[in-house]
C-alpha cells in the first residue's frame, strides 16, 4: 500500500480535497462503515447506485482510480491497495470536521 507522511493539512488543501463530490461521498463511506478497508468495486456500486444513473459505473471507476484516489493518496488521506483494490481511511480530524459541518445535500451533491 502507498503511504505518505505528510504533516496535518492545511485548511486550502482539506478544501481542495473535499471540493468534489466522489472525494467527499469516498471520505463520508470510509467513515461509515466497520470494515478496516472497503473494496474499490464495493464504492463503485454505492457511488452509481446513489447516482442519477447518467454516469455509468466504469466512469465513476475511472474517474476515482486515475484522479481521485491517486489526489487522496497523494495528502496522505488514504492508502490504496491496487493488488487488492483497498481503500482505507487514514484519520483526519480537520477533514471530518468539516465534512460535519457541511449541509447533507452538499456532502454528495
């Protein structure tokens, strides 16, 4: 698994990660379930299911694995298991008090 040690972020860089949607649904889902790591097709589904079905599923796939994840792992949010394709969430307090702070319907819009 990729793991960086980077010093706590900045407020611009929380605001970065959590300025779009995949990235915040990704964050909120990791929070949310038990599981140590959650697998990346099992995210795909959520994503698509909870979608207005425009995006297809190899989109969202596409799009979180060349772009999202890759942003995440690179500040240190998460570690990604491509062998295994295993999400896991490396604790931010800054990052999830924000994400409580914001609005519902902006945490997945």
């Amino acid at each position: 698994m990729a793991h960086h040690d980077r010093p706590s972020l900045s407020l611009s860089e929380s605001f970065k990660i959590l300025s779009n949607s995949y990235r915040r649904q990704l964050l909120i889902y990791l929070q949310m379930k038990s599981a140590d790591a959650v697998g990346l097709d099992e995210f795909v589904a959520h994503i698509h299911e909870k979608s207005d079905k425009t995006t297809t599923a190899k989109r969202i796939r596409l799009s979180l694995v060349h772009i999202h994840i890759p942003k995440l792992i690179d500040y240190g949010v998460i570690e990604y298991d491509r062998q295994n394709e295993n999400i896991r969430y490396r604790k931010r307090t800054k990052l999830e008090t924000l994400l409580e702070a914001m609005p519902m319907n902006a945490q997945s819009a």
